[in-house]
C-alpha cells in the first residue's frame, strides 16, 4: 500500500546504515568492538575472524558512523599522545568519559588489530586516510596551535625548543614559529 511504503520511507533515515569492516580504519574497528555485544573476556581461536567482524559491523550500527568516527579520531590522538607521554589530565578524563572501562578498550584494540593484521579485508582508501586524522579531546599541551614549547631551563630562554604535538600536528607541518618572528 502506497502509505505503508511512504511512511516506511519518512523513517528510513533513522535505521543505522550498515558499513562493511573493509571501510572502517583499525581505531574504528577498535571503537565499534567496544560498543559491541563482544564479551570483554573474548578470545579470538584460529583464523576465522567472522565473529570479530559481525561485531563490529553490529557496534558500528549501534553508534553511527559519525560518532564512531569522532570516537576513533579521539581514542587514536590520545593513543599517540600516550606513546609520546604527553597527555594531559583533561585528556585523560575526556578518555575515560568516553571509554569508561580502560581493560575492555585494550581488548579491543587488540582484536581490532587482529582483524586488520590477519582477517585479509583489506581497507579502503577512505578509511586509511580517516585513520591517518587523529582528534584531540579536551586542552592540550600545544593549546591547540599543533607545536609543543618547552625550555630545557625555565629560566633560560635561550633553550627554549619546540616539538610538534602528536595529536593535532602528527606529522609536524608548518612552523613551531611564526614567520614575524623570524624577521623580528
Ligand atoms: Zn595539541
């Protein structure tokens, strides 16, 4: 009946889109594990990775792509300023906020990884370019500005020097100076 399909129509937008593992980068993968039914105790045995995907197929729909994105490009800038020792304690709560329990976002990382190392899917290019944005959540070292300032001395200005912050300037583009500094 043509107002049966009309209102199936009107509620279409409301019905998670499904996504294939293929299109989602390995934080994403990470991210939709955690918000799957995957038991936290899960052992991956052998090399089917059916299971691993089903859930991630099924966290993906239960967030929505843009959240899951936004959840991935989050968990992956704190994961690099983690291996760089340069979070800060506001970013540590908005990680925890986000992913409450830490031992059950490990678990997930790891079978994430799994996936992606060995389950032979592949990645689209997409999906490779979003893993490759990580986003920072709550302020950070850099106040943004993607270069980290430092003195080797407080209170010799002389050695002042600059690093590029991992989690808004992953690969250190631009200047730590800006060019009327240079002149002046
Ligand atoms: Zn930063």
């Amino acid at each position: 009946m043509p107002a049966t399909l009309t209102a199936a129509h009107a509620a279409a937008p409301l019905v998670p889109v499904s996504v294939s593992v293929r299109d989602l980068s390995n934080c994403e993968r990470a991210v939709a594990l955690y918000a799957s039914d995957m038991p936290t105790g899960y052992r991956q045995r052998g090399r089917d990775y059916s299971q691993l995907c089903a859930w991630i197929v099924q966290g993906a729909a239960r967030l929505r792509l843009g959240e899951l994105y936004r959840s991935a490009a989050y968990a992956y800038g704190y994961r690099l300023l983690c291996l760089a020792d340069l979070t800060t304690a506001d970013q540590q709560r908005a990680h925890a906020l986000r992913f409450p329990d830490g031992g059950r976002f490990e678990k997930a990382e790891r079978m994430a990884g799994l996936v992606t190392c060995f389950a032979g899917l592949g990645m689209s290019g997409a999906a490779m370019e979003r893993g490759d944005r990580p986003g920072v959540e709550g302020n950070c070292r850099c106040y943004g500005s993607g270069w980290i300032r430092d003195r080797d001395d407080a209170d010799d200005p002389t050695t002042e020097y600059a690093m590029n912050c991992p989690g808004h300037n992953p690969h250190a583009l631009g200047s730590a100076y800006p060019a009327k500094w240079v002149i002046a």
